[in-house]
C-alpha cells in the first residue's frame, strides 16, 4: 500500500485561568499555544516503519512482518473510535520490551505511535512509511507536547490510510479539516493520551485539534468560536513539580478552611468568565487599551489567589516581579509549584522591551519564548508553508 507524503502541525496549550479550581467543578480557560509540534510522513518502499523523535534522540524502526504479528482481530472501522483496546496495549509493551510498570518518554511515545498505526491499518495492508516528528514544545512542562503529539499522529496516519481526505489543496500553504474530520482526529488522539497518561482530561487534545480557546466545565469541554491573537512570553522556570501533590495540597486547604477557601475558588470562577466576555467583545469591536487593563487585572487578581491556594514558588514571584518592572503582568499556567508561566504583551509593548524582558528571565536561569495564544489547531500544511528550519529537521530523517 502506498501512501502519500504528508506534513501536519497542532499546537501545545496553556491554561489561561481556572487551574486548580477546575478540579472542583469551576470553569477553566485552555488556550492554543503557537509553540507547534511538527510531522511529516513518507511513504516508502523499505519494508519497514520508522519512526524518528529528535528531540528525545529516538530513532526506531520495524520490519513489516514483525508489526503484522500484532495487529488486532477486532480491527473495525476507523471511522468509529472504540474504546482502548487493553490486549493490544499489552501485545504493545511486551514488543517493545516494557512490561513493567512506568514508562520513559521514548517508550509511551513508542506505544502511542504502534497503537495507532495499527489500529488504522490494520484492517488492511500495513504501509512502509517513515514518520519524523519535531516540536516546539518542551516535554513535561504542561504545555501539551504529548497531546499534539498524538494529534499529529491521528490526523496524518487517518489522512494516509484515506479515513479523511487531504485537507490541503495545490495552491493552500495550509488547511484545515472540516469539524466531522476534526472530531474524529480528537477521538484518535484522546486514545494516545490515554496510552501517555492513563486518565487525561481530553483537554489538551481538544485544544491541539480545535486550537483558539475551550471551555472546561465539569467534564464538558466547548470550543469557543472566535479568540483574538494575543502575543504572549511563555516562561518555564524549569523547577520540578508533582502535579499530584499539587492537586493534593489545594484540596487539603480546602477541607481545612472550606470558608475561606470556597469563596477564592468561586472568584477564580468569575475570572474565567469575566476574561471569557472581555475576549469575546475584543473580537466583535475596535480592541482597546481597556480591554487589555481589564486582562493585566485579572492576570494579577488570579496570580495571588494561586498563591493563596498553595501553588506558587518563589521562582514564579521571580517571573512576576521581573516582568512587573517592566510594566508587563504574569501568571503561572498550569499545576503551579515552579513549571511555567505566562505574559500578556500589550501590542504597544514595543521590542526592545520584550527583547530585554527575554534577556532577564534567561538570567535567571529560565527559559524563555516569545510566542502567542489563540492560534489555529491541527493543519495540514503543503512544503513551501512550513518554517525553514522547520523542515531542514524533518527532512533530515
């Protein structure tokens, strides 16, 4: 079977407020993060299945008669996503060599990769193809690098086994699938979360694959129409963090001071929803520097309340107070504890105040991007569209 060659892009995601509160049923604002996870897909007449990961130097291959031994009975149709299939999870780990409990980066990547490429062809003949994938993204900093990782698998192996057609045409630098595709690349890409992480949200996929801005309310996740592209610096401080015993700490709090700490959830609440409108109106009418004051304001409101719950860390004050003088507002994104954070660039902020901004916080011992929220989701891109240095990697492989 021949397949054609493809290139696809999805981005990460950053929480912009409600984190923590969101675990007890408030709502939670996850935007796109134009930091984009990269993959291209070639066809070839090896024999084989190559999968290259250069940013966790993890280059593998498979021979076809190997990779059929595997492939599962009840194969169905691709178009309707069943749930995990746990035999072929487990065929999975003893092939690769992993039997045992917890798995590195390269491993789950692995078996999220095997999982689905099976899954979507093994109703037919396997294809000899080479997939490089490169992204943008740190690994493991709560930014979605696994999500757009499997978001990118879905949408072009679905795309080559001919489950969904080409969404670019001749003449497109890039394009975007209709929402029937988009939906069914969510669900492929949920099931390699749920090979990464056991028991995700659904959040960071759907942000990879619908890209602008979703909703997370009790379960529920709805992907808001329109959001303006805001420039932003995203931090990472590069301080370990255990999500769970973050998670842990903030439910503690509340058990202990439910009076106090009900009303800081409920205003975290209101912050969602108050940035939610102020994003709404800022794409229906003239932009305003009020609509950015409202932004910085609860930026700053939601920053203390995170510290108020537990979840700060001296080295994300460090990115506040950096940032504060220079006139610019900061948050964290995410579990909190160190990780990463976020700062609104207003679009007067002119550059020698980013640059030197940038310049400060790599002082400190962080990383640091200049990059935006808001950005479009999984997008199928032709050659010519994607970033040189881009394809200077992917075509290395």
């Amino acid at each position: 079977m021949q397949v054609p060659d493809l290139f696809v892009s999805a981005p990460g995601k950053a929480i912009l407020h409600g984190e923590h509160a969101v675990v007890h049923g408030k709502v939670a604002l996850a935007v796109s993060l134009n930091l984009r996870t990269y993959l291209s897909l070639k066809g070839t007449t090896a024999g084989n299945v190559c999968i290259n990961l250069p940013n966790i130097d993890t280059f593998l291959s498979w021979d076809l008669s190997e990779l059929k031994q595997l492939v599962p009975y009840s194969c169905g149709k691709t178009e309707e996503v069943k749930r995990l299939d746990a035999e072929l999870v487990r065929k999975l780990r003893e092939f690769i060599g992993v039997t045992n409990g917890n798995l590195d980066t390269c491993n789950m990547a692995t078996l999220a990769f095997l999982y689905i490429y099976l899954s979507v062809f093994g109703s037919r003949e396997l294809p000899s193809l080479a997939v490089t994938v490169w992204s943008e993204l740190p690994t493991g900093a709560g930014l979605g690098s696994s999500a757009a990782y499997s978001v990118c698998l879905s949408a072009a192996l679905l795309c080559a086994n001919g489950t969904i057609p080409a969404a670019v045409r001749e003449w497109d630098p890039a394009a975007r699938w209709c929402q029937e595709d988009l939906e069914l690349i969510n669900s492929w890409a949920f099931q390699g979360e749920m090979i990464i992480h056991g028991n995700p949200s659904g959040v960071d996929n759907a942000v990879g694959t619908w890209g602008g801005m979703l909703r997370f309310l009790a379960g529920k996740i709805i992907p808001l129409s329109r959001v303006p592209l805001l420039r932003i610096l995203l931090t990472n401080t590069k301080v370990p963090r255990s999500t769970k015993v973050l998670v842990a700490g903030v439910k503690d709090k509340i058990n202990k001071f439910p009076s106090i700490m009900n009303p800081v959830l409920d205003s975290v609440d209101a912050i969602s929803c108050n940035c939610e409108k102020v994003l709404s109106e800022m794409t229906c009418e003239p932009i305003t520097g009020e609509h950015y004051n409202i932004l910085e304001e609860l930026i700053d409101i939601n920053q203390h309340h995170l510290n108020v719950m537990g979840v700060g860390h001296p080295s994300l004050d460090t990115l506040c107070r950096v940032t504060l003088t220079r006139g610019l507002h900061s948050k964290l994104t995410g579990a909190g504890g160190g990780g990463c954070g976020i700062t609104l660039l207003r679009p007067e902020t002119e550059s020698s105040v980013v640059q030197t901004t940038v310049q400060d916080l790599k002082d400190c011992g962080f990383d640091c991007w200049e990059t935006s929220i808001g950005g479009p989701g999984v997008q199928q891109h032709s050659a010519p569209s994607v970033k040189e240095e881009v394809l200077e990697v992917l075509n290395r492989y």
